[in-house]
C-alpha cells in the first residue's frame, strides 16, 4: 500500500522548502498577525461586533475582571438589597439583654445560666412576606463563635422559633459541628434538613454564604468562598415575613457568644 510523502517533497524544482515546512510557515504567520479574521464578515469580526458577546454559562471568573471596574449600577436592579453592620439594632426584635453592638458587627451573649436563649431576627415593615422563597435569594454573613461545644446556633433566612411557624435556610451548629440547613414545615410539624460540614474552625472568623437559585432548584451554602453543600431535594416552599434571624442557646451553665461582623441580604423582587 502507497503510503503518502506528498508533504515530505519540495515545493518546487527551484525551492528545497518541504511542502509541509511551507504550510507550517504559512500557518504561523498567519497565527501571529493581528488582523486576521477581523475582516467584515469574518469570526472574530462578528464576535467583536454581536450585542451579546456569548460565553458558556458560569464561564467568566472573577481574575478575569479588573480591580475596580465594575460600578454598582453594572451589579443589580432588580434586587432588594440590605447590607448591615449593626452599628445599631433598633429596629430589630431582640433579646432584651446580651446584646452588644458596634461600629462593625454586634455580640449576642447567653450569660451563664444554662440553657438560656439569646435571639435577634428583622421582619421588614410593609412589604409583606420577605422571603417568598419563589425568588433566587443570597445571604452572606461573618460570624466567630467563643466555644465550640454545648451550644444550639442557628443563622439563616426566616425566623427561628423552633416550631411550626419556621422556614428558611442557612447554617445552624451544634455542639462543635457546622451544618447547612433547610427548615420547613412537614405535615404542620417543624422538620430540619441538614448536611454536615466539615474542616471549619469555627473559633476562627468566617464567612457564610447561601444562595437560593430558585430556576435551578438548587441552594448553594458556601464557607469562606469554598461550596460546601448544593441541596437540590429539600427546598423551602413556606413564604415568610422574616428577613433573617441569629438564634444561640448554651447548654451548660457557661456563657456562650455569636460575634457578627455584618450581615448581607439579597432577593430578586
């Protein structure tokens, strides 16, 4: 069988260039010229020129933009947004005691008495059920805890009553252990869906963040910019009139603390 050696031969009789030596020569320059391909008409023209430069989706990372490029009208407008630093807590409904607030985050402290409850959570006035919960919705918090054991925290969307009337999602810790948690209610009787997290240290300060795709059906729990957890089979499905509520309990006759740095909220209205 004839094998091919068409490109092994000379260009010409009066060039010793190889054929395939030519075509590699051609090519490269062909690579290095600027302006190739943006002809009228041609591919990188028209992709130049689209109204919509097409990417596939998730594709455009964040090393890929410029320090301080993007400008908040390019973020969102179809978002209620809230970004909190608690310089103050009027406003919220809260423990009556144990709370300390400051220019960048505020503390909510049990005290010693065992089994005592601390809470702070926000319900919007006039603008009906917050979290519809048929909407893609983001919250992102930086909290550091004091103790790692004998301890019921909740952060999440939705109020924390631990009854009936809950639904949300976010993060609770008990004991030492971190979980992502969907709550709602199951036959009128308040169910917990939780997945453990592992390798946080949760003396350390760090950032929680969930975010509720509702057209994937997916809610993504996120700590320190890492993906955790992606719960796609139990979602919340019960609007409720809470923006976002912090829960803590001891269980020993030891004071436990939630230090808060801030706290930010978003929902597709």
């Amino acid at each position: 069988m004839a094998v091919s050696t068409w490109g092994l031969l000379d260009k010409s009789l009066v060039d010793a260039e190889k054929i395939e030596e030519a075509i590699d020569r051609i090519v490269d320059v062909h690579n290095e010229e600027e302006s190739a391909h943006l002809g009228a008409g041609q591919a990188l023209q028209s992709h130049k020129a689209a109204e919509i430069i097409d990417h596939a989706a998730l594709s455009i990372i964040n090393d890929k933009i410029a320090n301080g490029i993007i400008q908040q009208s390019k973020l969102s407008a179809t978002e209620l947004q809230a970004y909190i630093t608690f310089e103050s807590t009027d406003g919220w409904n809260k423990s009556s005691s144990g709370i300390t607030n400051s220019v960048l985050g505020t503390a909510i402290a049990t005290g010693s008495t065992i089994n005592t409850v601390k809470y702070m959570s926000n319900e919007p006035v006039g603008v009906g059920d917050i979290n519809p919960y048929n909407k893609d919705t983001s919250i992102q918090t930086a909290i550091k805890f004091s103790a790692t054991t004998n301890q019921l925290i909740y952060f999440m969307t939705g109020d924390c009553q631990l009854d009936d009337t809950d639904a949300g999602f976010g993060f609770k810790v008990s004991n030492g252990t971190l979980y992502a948690i969907v709550v709602k209610a199951v036959a009128a009787a308040r169910t917990e869906y939780t997945t453990e997290i592992t390798g946080i240290t949760l003396t350390n300060l760090n950032i929680y963040k969930a975010f509720f795709d509702y057209s994937e059906g997916k809610i993504y729990f996120y700590v320190n910019g890492v993906l955790k957890h992606t719960e796609s089979s139990h979602l919340p499905v019960d609007s409720h009139p809470v923006m976002f509520n912090f829960y803590i309990k001891n269980t020993e006759a030891v004071s436990k603390i939630m230090g808060i740095c801030y706290l930010f909220y978003s929902r597709e209205i």
